[in-house]
C-alpha cells in the first residue's frame, strides 16, 4: 500500500515506497489519500493516513460482502477501485476505494 500523491496525473507521493520489490514484485498495489488538513490547519497525511483509509475500505466490504473470505477481500479491493494504469515497473496499480457497489447488499439502503 502507498500513499497518494497531490495532483495531476493521480500517482503515488514522492515519499511513499516504490517496487520493484527484491523479488520482482511492482508495489505498491494499492494507493490511498492520505489526509487532508483539519479545521486547525494541522494535516494528518503520509501512509499513516494513508493506511486507515485502506483499513476502513476492507472493513466496508467484509461487511458488505459477507460471502466473501478474509483471504479473498484484497483481491475485492483490487477489483473495485480506480484503475491508475501501470507505466514504469513498480507504478502503482490502483486507487483504493469501494467501487461498483452492485451486490454490496448491507451498506446500501433498502
């Protein structure tokens, strides 16, 4: 997971971690927003906030998921966010979020 950057076009923060990993592997997967600046003018930003912004996404779709395995709900995460297209080796894959929300049954109201 990385945090995402300001502006245009949509990619990771220059201080966020950038693949390939030693094995080969692009990273990060998954970027997320990473705070904004309060009504005191003190940001909470960075992949601190950048993490509970994941960690509430998966928490959404394992509720609104329940068929769906602990195991399986990364590969959900992936599959419902925002495509930022992969350019150089280690880019980033996708902009975390929820997503088509069709088959989301419990977070949607009646």
């Amino acid at each position: 997971m990385g945090a995402l950057g300001p502006g245009a076009p949509l990619g990771a923060a220059s201080f966020s971690s950038r693949g390939p990993t030693v094995d080969g592997r692009a990273k990060p997967e998954v970027l997320s927003p990473t705070g904004g600046a309060p009504l005191s003018g003190t940001a909470f930003a960075g992949t601190s906030a950048a993490a509970p912004h994941v960690a509430g996404v998966l928490a959404l779709l394992r509720e609104g998921l329940p068929g769906v395995s602990t195991g399986d709900l990364p590969r959900e995460l992936v599959a419902r966010s925002s495509d930022l297209g992969r350019g150089a080796p280690g880019a980033p894959e996708v902009l975390a979020g929820l997503g088509p929300l069709g088959g989301v049954g419990p977070l949607l109201p009646a």
